[in-house]
C-alpha cells in the first residue's frame, strides 16, 4: 500500500498526515467542510451522519482543547464520544498501545482520534488494524509527537482558501519555531500541493530545521525582509513546554525579533490576515493589538476547524 | 445595562447572581422549575428543549458533585454536554480566561457553565461576550469564590415555596459559616425580594462579617435564640477547605454551639424544616439524627435543584 | 430477602455477585445477551431500551477500562450516563458513600455502574436502597475489592457457552493468581450452577487459597498436570498491584512455571479455548504467541462483554 491513508478505491481510509494527500483529497475535504460551517448557524446544530457510531477520542497525551474539538464534531454528528485519557490507566498497567486498540476495536469501535507524545503512534494503528483486516475502523491523527497534526493543517487551509479563495497567486509566511511545531511542515506540504508559489518560513536559526529549504519553501531570519508583501501569515506557537533552554535568550528577545506587532505586519500586504493555531502567547509570538485587530482571523479559524473535523469524519464514516 | 444578567426586553440574559434579580424573575424561575420536577417522574425523563446545544461545563475548580447537577439538567434537555475540567489545560499553557472563551465561543457554544475561584469571572464573560456581540451564548454561574452560587439559592427558594407555600410570613435562620458561604448572600438577597419579613442569621462572631446587619437581617451568636419559632433552619457548610485556622477552637467546640441537634430545634416550629446545601459534615453543622430525621427536606433540595437549573437552562435558551 | 439481587418476583434486582444466582437467571443473562452481539455488527448500533434513562458510572477506584465497557453499552441502549470519578471529589470532602448514594438518587439516578476498593460497597449501596425504599434503582457491581466482578464472570461463561455449546460435557482450569482475583471465584461458582463437571484450579501454592477445595474444584500445582484434556483454559490477571512482595519469586520465575506457553497448552485438548480477563502482562502469565494464536479468544470475550453488560441493564431497567 503505497499510502497507508487511502483504501483501494482511492478514498480517505484514516487521517494520518497531510504529507502525500494528493490535491483532490484535499480540495474534497474543504469542499465537504464548507456546508458543516451552515450547521453551526443553525438552532439544532446536529446531523445524523455518525448516528450510532462509536467515536473514541484516545488521548496519550492530555489536550482538553483538541479533545474538545473532536467532541463537539463527533456529537453535531450524533456519534457515542468516548473519551480516555489513557496516561492515567491501561498504559500504567503495561497493556501495550496494540492491546488498547485490539480492545476498543473488540467492543467495536467504528472511528479513534488519537493523541500521542510519539511520532508514528497513528501510523502504527493504522498499520495494525490494516494487518488484522479491520479496515472498517477509521484513525484520524489528533497530534503525533512532533510529526503532524493534520486537521490543524486542513483547517489553516480551509480559511486561507475561505478568505483569498485562490491558493495559487498567494505569498505566504510561516513564522516562529518551525522546528519544534508539528504543524509547520504539513502546513508547507499542504500549500505546496495546493499551489501556493511562494512559501516563506521565518525565525531564528536555532528555531529553523537546516532541511526546511529542501521542502521548496524561502527561509527569513530578519521578519520584516519575511513579511515583505505577503498575503497570509501564520504565527506558530512558542512551544514552551518542548524547548530544552538554550536554545532562546528568552520570551522578551523572541518577542522583540520575531513578535508580531503592528509595525512589523504593515510590511505585509494590506489586505494580509494572520492566522495562529492557538492558544497564544501574547506578547510573545503575537501582540495583543494584533492578536485581537483587523487582519486576524484567529477565532474563524476554530469556527473552520470543527467543520473540517466534522467533514473528515463524515468522509471517513462513508468510506 | 443596568442588570447584566437581564437582557434589552428584561429577560434572563445570564444568571450569575440572585441579588438585584427582580422578583418576577425570580417567580418565573420558580414557575419554571415546576414542571420539571415532574419529568423526572417520568419513564422517558427527556425534553428536546436543548437539542443540538452545546453547553459547556467549564470548570476552572473542581466539584464533581455540582458539575453532574448541570450535565444531568442538561442531558435531560437534549443539549450536547462537554466538560472541560480547566485547571489541568489551557489554563496551565497560559492560555487567558478571555482567550478560552472566546475559543469556546468560535466553537458555536450556546451556553456556559463556570465554576471559579475567583468572584467574578462569570460576570467577566459575561461582560466580555457583550463587548464582542455575542450576547446568544449565556453564562451560568456554578459557583465564584466566596462570592455566588445563584442555582443553590434559586434551589433553596424552591424548597421553601414547596413546603411553606407562602414568603409573606415566614421567619428564617441561616445558621454557620456565613462569612466564607458563597450562598448564604444570595439566600439572604432572595428572601428578602420574595417577601420573607424575618431572616435571621446565627454563628460565632468569627464566622458573621460585619457588615451582614446591613443587609436587614437579626444576628444572634446564641443558636437557640436564633432558632425561637423559626419556620426554616438553613444550616451552612462548614468550609473547613477554606478556613484558614484560628477562626474556629475546633470542629467538636463548633457543634456544641452550633451544631443542629434535635435538642436545639426543638426551638423551632414544630412545622419547621431543615435545609442543608450538601455535602454535609455530620457531626460538625448538623446531627445525623437532624439530617435523616422527618424535618429534613435535604434530598428534596437536591431533587428540586435539578428542575431548577432545567428551568434556567431552558428559560436563556429560549431568551 | 434472602437474595439481595432478586426482587420479589425473582428477577434480577441489582447484579453484585455471580455466587448464589440461580441457574435459570444465569441462563436468562446469556440468552438475552445472544441477540446485543448482532446489535454491534449493525450500522446504527443504538437501541431505544434505556432512552432517559440516568447511569452513573460510579467509579471509586479508576479503571478506564471497565468503565469504558459499561459506558459504551449504556450508550447503545440510549441511556444518559454520567460518569463519575470519585476519589477526587465528594470522597475528599467528608462526605460518605451513603450521602453520596442518596444525593444521586435525589437526583433521580436509574442505575448505579459501581467499582470500590472495599469489597461489599455495592452491597451496602443495595441494602441501603431497599431500607429506604428505593427499589427502583439498580446496582451493578463492576467490581469491589477482591471480592466479585460479576460481569467479568458472566461474559467468560457467555464465551465459553458460544464456543462450547454444552457446559456438562467440560473440564475447565482456571490458572495463577486465584488468591488476588475477584473473578476466580465468580468463575468457580458460575461454571458449577451451569453444570460444569469438572473445575480445576492451577498456581503456586502461595496464590491458591486454602479454602478452595471446599468450593468443589481440584487443585494442581503443577501446570501441565493440570491443563491435561482441558477444553477451557481460563488465564488469570497477575495482580502486581495487589501483591505484597514476598509471594512471588519474580516474573520470570512465574512465567517459567505457570506462563502459558504454547509448550504448555499442548497438554489441553487439541481444541481448547484460552480465555484472560485482560489487560494481559504478556511474558509473565501468557506467552504472546498463545495470546495471539489460534485457541486464544480473549478478543471475543471483549466483545461479548458489551453485549452482556448491555443484558444486564436492560433486564435490570425492564424489572
């Protein structure tokens, strides 16, 4: 199987990564995304796709936010949510991450969104049901270690392509600690599939992988050289809790050179928008005026990101 | 706005607390609860009131046993019920109050529950969501800091309608630890918009804030003084969490004073009832032969508080 | 009442042990089981049978696991379940199992889902709803202290009976930690109501109680003695957790000894099914090639597991 997300018939069978999704999966998603955004206006905000589908949100690693966005896409869906928070159970009894999913799968799990402190851990599930032919149960990636974290990518997509609508005359600007960010690189292959011509990343040498500029992308270390007439920029998050020191002089410094302040953003275009995956550091990566101004679009991409949710799972239930 | 909690046309916008709700709000609130009462009765205890809502539990202190109250109220409305225990979350990525709501908020949330330690959060939301335009999602107060905790006093008034009918002549003590109570104010407040003529309060010095004959209740430090032909004993829980030592000799000396026996009610009608908001401390506020005996309406507060926030759940739903 | 799980009209009140059922309730549980398992293979699996309905998973011990089982089958019949985890609330503020219990009931519960620590809390808790009038409301024990785990019980007896058809006809060996399980013992008594001939009890002697013999079975203590022309091999959990050093060698040691191994299970007969309660320690009481292998059916009995927890709650809501 030469992608592991796709069935023999072409379609979404997991969402593992946004790494190799051809274009036409992508544009499907957003495109099935766009009428989950109505649902959401509506007085019952509620669908019967997933009626009676077990949903389980497995958690290796705590996250209320993104639990909580898979939550409330899998119930407008009318889907049983379970939610484990495995760290405080099986795994303290040795049972192995194999033995959880063969466990779930047996009180039949239709759907698992995992969240894992280890890169691959969904491939691994992935692969596993695929070896013991449950193709029938579905795996959506809700954050790997610092592999990927594909429906923050789709839904960055889906609100680039909601407020420029073409993707291919964009100049667009990642900004902040690509190394540690396991957005950033699905977020340039996303781009790149979907013909953005010019991606820039930008940040301190300590904080930029030597290979990004294999990825096709341009690499900034002065902001205002990066911003220069770009059409969107994307703030990534300070991953505090991953920086082991040393690698910062500290908040107030970063802030300084690669904060995103008003008076660095007017190198932008007019019309830019800033985006952020949240939660933000305020003060740190972004300012407040910009953070809560006119060209962010920060909160719609929430909004965005329960309809892509609901639409992935919606794609992978019909599958 | 003069009432935050009262929208343009004087309808329940939010409850976040009972002083300065006008009394016909307060009956309607009652009136509401009413009929609630009687779906619990039932063999399908399930109305579509809340269907395809999202309410959100947000708990930024725990207290299991007064987030189930709400998730029950709320499921039996149909509403889509999420918990978010934040003290282990955001709140520790140095995500901001505001910026959590306003997340929650891009999430189409239609209803907040909060519970704070700090008084006042739920009137900061509150204020925050009408600074931002979003005045169709409505906060619940579930408890903030000392301050309020309206759906327990709202349950209280509940009570004492169902068993003495009328407020006009009724005589009422609120015994204990006034002065760290987040309820005794609100009960205070309520009795007395509802007409009760007599609200009596009754402790130690230590646990009586000063300023409470303001609010035009009799003090007393003698309990059976206090409770001389009292028709409604509301005892307090004793806040051992948040006693800070030194206020009190010791939980023993406390219920020689202070403690409900059957002894000291006997001061009281003969009709009188006994309220307690729960968990209680036997054998520090109350006796167990008190708690379990034919004076106590304790469990049927607990019955009645379910109706209660059903009925405000469904009156800002519909406002 | 001579048995506390059976009402008046002999049908199933609450389920707290599998010791003392009579045969014809045993039988009942698993033939109303049969057609759950079809439920699960449906594409809505959902069924109307606890529509507003109240379940609380009241969980004084965590166990993800278990509480997962009974969640996903109340969900599937329709019910609101409300999960609770006690150790970090009311538990620490003071109040007792009890209060808990009857301010649950205030709140209109249907069915208590019960673990504890203390063997005899569900009993208690069923005791305690009858002296107060509350028969309406149904206990499960999900396990209590070393004590009973019923359902455990149950859905081994519904796996043997699916792939055994005949209970009179089999020798079945329950092997390892029988002294720390709370299942052994449902075990033994289930597989003698239902007409097992014979039951063999296999370990070291330091984890064989020394009553066991009274119960009817043959003791071994040696592995492949006692697994000779076995039909039934029934793996027990080696309780880490709950042994106090000094028992047990090592690991290696028990597993050299009473591992089942490949080796080992040749000594059964050539048709033999391995049964284990799960989370496996895979290397200490099985080998991963039996848990993996042919005659294992620890799988299926996860799946059965739901639809007899589903037959237990539904009897208990029709009764």
């Amino acid at each position: 199987m030469l992608n592991p997300q796709l069935n023999k018939h072409g379609a979404l069978q997991h969402l593992l990564t946004i790494d190799g999704l051809p274009r036409e999966i992508l544009s499907t998603i957003l495109d099935t995304a766009a009428p989950f955004t109505e649902v959401a206006e509506r007085e019952v905000k509620k669908l019967p796709l997933l009626r009676g589908k077990s949903v389980f949100n497995l958690f290796f690693e705590n996250s209320t936010r993104t639990r909580t966005t898979f939550e409330i896409a899998a119930k407008r869906l009318s889907a049983d949510v379970i939610n484990l928070n495995i760290s405080t159970s099986s795994a303290s009894k040795g049972e192995s991450l194999l033995d959880t999913v063969d466990n779930l799968c047996a009180m039949q799990a239709d759907m698992f969104v995992v969240r894992h402190a280890m890169s691959g851990a969904p491939f691994l599930m992935a692969k596993h049901l695929a070896d013991t032919g449950q193709e029938h149960i579905h795996v959506i990636n809700a954050g790997d270690g610092r592999h990927a974290h594909p429906t923050q990518g789709l839904l960055d997509m889906y609100t680039i392509r909601h407020y420029k609508k073409d993707f291919t005359r964009l100049v667009v600007a990642i900004v902040g600690d690509v190394l540690h960010s396991r957005v950033a690189r699905s977020q340039i292959s996303a781009l790149t599939t979907l013909g953005v011509p010019e991606v820039r990343v930008i940040g301190p040498k300590t904080l930029i992988p030597a290979a990004v500029d294999r990825l096709g992308v341009r690499v900034f270390h002065d902001m205002r050289a990066g911003l220069k007439d770009v059409d969107v920029v994307m703030m990534l998050r300070l991953q505090n809790e991953r920086m082991k020191g040393a690698l910062l002089p500290s908040p107030q410094e970063f802030f300084k050179y690669y904060g995103l302040t008003a008076d660095k953003l007017a190198c932008a275009r007019a019309d830019a928008i800033v985006m952020h995956p949240g939660p933000m550091n305020r003060g740190v990566e972004i300012d407040s005026a910009v953070a809560d101004g006119r060209h962010a679009v920060i909160l719609p991409q929430v909004t965005f990101g329960i309809a892509v949710r609901m639409a992935v799972m919606s794609m992978l239930a019909g599958s």
